[in-house]
C-alpha cells in the first residue's frame, strides 16, 4: 500500500514538536541549576512584531493569539511569545531582525494554481485585460512583426465580457493580422480558446468536423468552424502546436514561484499545466531539479492526472518522496465540466442568456463513478474540477460510492485514517441540499473567492435571480461546518491573497461599488484560515503549518498593514515586506 510513504510527512512535525518540547524542558532544569549554557539557542530571532498566530485565543479582546517575537531553529518554529522571553534564545551565532512592529502571520498556502501555465503566459502574448478586440488584435500582431516565418503565435488572458461588443472573436478576426501565421489565443478561463484559419488547418478541424467528446467546435450558419473551440475541442490544436522546451518551461515555473514569493505564497497545491490536464511530469522534474539547486521557494504539491492508469499514478507517485515537505506529488486532478464565463459548466437547468444550452460535461456518470471508486481504493485523494451545479453534483454522487466501497473493504485514507478529504475544486453553482452533503461526505470545498471578483459582472446573466442567490456561497459552506480551502486559479486570477480577502469579507468589485449578496459574507478571521488551516488540511498537512507555534514549519510572511484592522479598501493595497519558507527569507521588499 502507498499509505505508509504519506503518514511519514507527518511524523517531521511529531518530531519537531517532541524537540522542541526536550529542548524547552532542558532549558528549564539548567535554569534551576543557575546555568544557561544548555539553554536552546535560535538561529534566527524576529523581535517587535504584530503576530497572528492562528491559534484561536478565545479572549474577550482578541479571536486570535497574538504574541511579539518569533524564534526559529532550522526550517521550524523554536518559540513564539513576548519579546523578552524570546529574546533569551538568542545565542552567540543567532540573527536577530527587528520588524518594527509589522504584521506577521502564517504563509498563504494557494490552493488551487497553475504554476507553469502562469510563466509561459508571461514569455507569450498575454492578453490579461485588454479592453477591446481591436486592443486584441494590436497585441497579435505586435508579436507577429517580431515572429520567425511561420512561428506560432500563441498567448492568452482575453475576455470578451470587458469589450464594448461583447462578442466571441473569430478566426477572421485574426486572420486580418496573423500574416498567414498560425495563432491560438486561450481565454481567460482556460476553457474556450479561439484559434485563425492557419491554425484550424494544421489541426484538420475543417467543415466536416465533428466535436470531440467533451467538447464542441462553433459553427456559423454555414457550418464553417468559427475559430471559437470549447473544452476537449482545444486538444486538436494543442497537439499540433510546438511544445514549449524545457528551458523555456523552466523559466516561465522561475517566474511563476518570484510571483508567488513577492505575494506572500510559501505553499502552492499546483496543476502545472491545464493544458495538459495535469499530465505536464516535465515540469514536476523541473520542480526537482530547482529543489536539488536550492532554487525552490515555495512548498509545492503537484497534482497528478485523474485519467491515468493506476499504475501510471503509482510509478509517479513512487519516483519522489512523500516525506518531502519540499516536494511531492498529491491528490488526482479531474475536470468534469468547463467555466461559467464560457458557458460549458455543466448546470442542470439550461442558462439564462443561453436557453438551448446547459455545458459540457466530460464524462458520463457510470464512468466516472468506477474511475473514482478504483482510484480511492488505490489509496488517492482525488479533487473534481466542478462549477455547474449538475457537475458539483456528479462529483458528489462519485465520492459517495467511492467512500463507501472504501469503508467496507476497510481501505484508509492517505494519511491513515477514514477521512478520505475528497476535494471539490470550484464548487461555484451549489445548493443548500448539496452543501449539506459536502457536510455528510466530509468533502472539502476548494474555492477560489477572487473569482467573484470577475463573474460578478456578469453571473446573474448566465445564471438568473434565483440560481445565482446560492452561488459562491462561503458563508453557507462555513455554517453547515464544510472545510474552505483558498487558492486563486492563478494565472485565471492574479496570484495576490490579498484579492482573495477582499472579496471574502466584502462581496464587493475592486471599485467598492457592485455588492454581491452580501450575506454570504465571512469574517477576515475565517478567511485567513481558509488560506492557511484549511488549505493544509486539504493537502493533509494540517501538522505542519498553517499556524504560528512551536514545532511547525517556518513559514511565514510580513505585511505593511494588520489586514485584520485595515479598512476593506486597504487589503487590496496590502504589500508584503518578507516571504519566510522553511526559515529562509525568499523574498525581502526593496
């Protein structure tokens, strides 16, 4: 069984926990004794802080412990409290860092990203905000003036819903600026993508076509493919376009993980490449090789596919070390439907502004119930990408057939127990029946709250008053007693938390003007420990981080501002000073 290699990553905080325990008791006796000699000595010292330490204080003045000084000891915490008593840890060789009463809390551990699709966005055309199809189409061919012959122009990030016409693009749109050079541009979503003649050509998708299963080629009255592809439509032209190197993939993952580091992420839960489904293993053995330089600066659980054999998953689940704390690989990453601002997640009534249309849904429910079961078995988490309500529901009705043959044949979860911690990854369009059932199954809700702060221009459009009232409904998972675990979808959303806050504790656009039924509102206390307990719970690492104590891993970061005081309109403004993983500072603001 595979069970052993994962309840190993929680003996290192067992370990550190009992260390630190000796060490304070030794400590104790040669205070007794009149000597202080074999006192603990740290390695670093944080004095004069604003520490949030996760820890519930359950005081009258506070929700949170807080304390003044950090001491650390290798990659894990020696000590949190006064600056007084920290300071009696300081030895000959210790570095002590005042931080001038800044605010300093857990890491955010991100999860839900993309990590090397968010690199190779930033070496391609990224079309992130453009205004206009116009402002499109000067990006494309900006690009082609400085492409090689016949070199494919390739890029990402446009959403049409920011344009004065709020119309698709067409092949023929960028046909006019493509130079008979190939072009695929991928939606902000990652679920429709919009590709010119040159392109559709080299991936014979022509007037006879006919849609993949799980997805769906646009037509225009003549049947002539339109350019627009949906979902599994997009792997035709993906197998055909060259393959980024493995230079090039390093680079975009080095870029990726300074993004992360200059906002504060120490931990990312990371399906490199939606592109590929998960399946890009280059990019995990890029992970190793910066790991083996001492280049890695953010904990990564890298996902791996749903859709492989179980012995694939197995071999790649066995090449690394889930001890790793560093490294490794984690839960099984499936996509049953698509994305709400594309019009392909899968709802079970048709949409508002779409009435002969309900999404794309990517497997059948036989299917996928015996994929699931066999995988749980095997001893996998697994984590659905569902936002429909019809998706949310076939990924429910999966776990609860998994979990059940699993409990009877008396098979274990991945750390040991019988908390299985199936994840539901979205889980935008619910229910009230179907949160209560995340409550019964345990299921974790892995949302991504800076979404709202795009869909809420047009949510209600696709989805109608009534649908829409349930529809990222935090508050109401947090009260039923579901687990919340924060990520963005980076590079769908930029990678700052600070979004994320934002929009979990006001409902509200970036301007403070568009409210979003504001009674699904939580707390910055419950936010943070989305972003921190919950998403180690979801990854089963719960032991060791996520709060700010003795015994748990070093990571932490240092803001400008107690975004636990700050006025809703300055989180958004919120810096990071110091990224801190493993007792490294990784990054430092200039």
């Amino acid at each position: 069984m595979i069970f052993g290699r994962t309840i190993s990553r929680f003996g290192a905080a067992i370990v550190g926990a009992v260390l630190f325990c000796s060490l304070q008791a030794l400590a104790q006796n040669s205070a007794q004794n009149g000597t202080v000699e074999s006192k603990p000595k740290a390695d670093v010292i944080f004095v004069h802080a604003n520490v949030y330490t996760g820890v519930p204080a359950n005081t009258p003045f506070s929700s949170i412990l807080r304390e003044e000084a950090i001491a650390l000891r290798g990659d894990r915490i020696l000590a949190v409290g006064k600056n007084v008593e920290i300071e009696k840890l300081k030895g000959p060789q210790t570095q002590v860092i005042d931080l001038s009463g800044h605010f300093v809390m857990p890491g955010f551990n991100d999860a839900h990203v993309h990590l090397a699709d968010a690199g190779l966005k930033k070496l391609t055309v990224d079309l992130t905000g453009v205004k206009s199809l116009d402002e499109l189409r000067n990006r494309v061919l900006a690009k082609v003036e400085a492409a090689k012959p016949g070199e494919w122009i390739v890029g990402g990030g446009w959403d049409e819903t920011l344009w004065p016409v709020k119309a698709l693009p067409s092949r023929w749109d960028l046909d006019e600026v493509s130079s008979g050079r190939p072009v695929f541009l991928v939606r902000i979503d990652e679920h429709i993508a919009v590709a010119n003649t040159r392109a559709l050509q080299l991936a014979s998708i022509t007037l006879a076509s006919r849609d993949p299963e799980g997805g769906h080629i646009d037509r225009n009255e003549s049947g002539e493919p339109t350019g627009i592809l949906r979902e599994m439509a997009t792997s035709a032209v993906r197998a055909v376009i060259p393959k980024a190197t493995r230079e090039m993939r390093q680079q975009a993952i080095t870029l990726a993980l300074a993004d992360l580091a200059e906002h504060g992420v120490t931990s990312a839960q990371d399906c490199s490449s939606v592109e590929a489904s998960c399946m890009a293993w280059e990019d995990f053995q890029i992970y190793e090789d910066l790991e083996r330089e001492g280049k890695l600066t953010a904990r990564i659980t890298e996902w791996l596919p749903f859709d492989l054999t179980v012995d694939e998953l197995k071999t790649r689940l066995e090449s690394h070390a889930q001890s790793d704390l560093m490294l490794h690989t984690g839960m099984l990453k499936g996509f049953l439907d698509g994305s709400l601002g594309s019009h392909t997640a899968l709802l079970s009534e048709p949409y508002a502004d779409d009435p002969n249309n309900s999404g794309l849904p990517r497997y059948e429910a036989p299917k996928l119930n015996e994929m699931a079961k066999e995988r749980v078995l095997a001893g996998f988490q697994l984590g659905f990408h569902a936002i429909g309500d019809k998706g949310v529901q076939m990924a429910l009705d999966a776990f609860a057939e998994a979990e059940k043959t699993a409990r009877e044949q008396k098979v274990k979860a991945a750390n040991g127990g019988d908390d299985f911690r199936l994840r539901v990854e979205h889980a935008q369009i619910t229910t009230p029946a179907q949160i209560a059932q995340f409550k019964q199954l345990k299921v974790i809700a892995s949302v991504q709250p800076s979404h709202l702060l795009t869909d809420m221009r047009w949510a209600q459009d696709r989805l109608g008053p009534k649908r829409v009232a349930n529809a990222y409904a935090w508050a109401a998972f947090l009260n039923k007693g579901v687990t919340l675990a924060f990520g963005t979808d980076y590079p769908i959303e930029p990678v700052s938390p600070f979004r994320g806050l934002y929009a979990a504790v006001t409902r509200k656009g970036e301007n403070g003007k568009q409210e979003f039924f504001p009674e699904q509102k939580i707390t910055m206390d419950q936010a943070i420990a989305a972003y921190t307990t919950g998403a180690a719970f979801a990854e089963f690492e719960e032991k060791e981080k996520g709060k700010l104590v003795p015994g748990m891993l070093a990571d932490f970061v240092v803001l400008d501002r107690d975004v636990t005081a700050a006025s809703a309109e300055k989180i958004l403004a919120t810096k990071v000073l110091r990224t801190v993983v493993g007792g490294k500072t990784v990054y430092e603001a200039k």
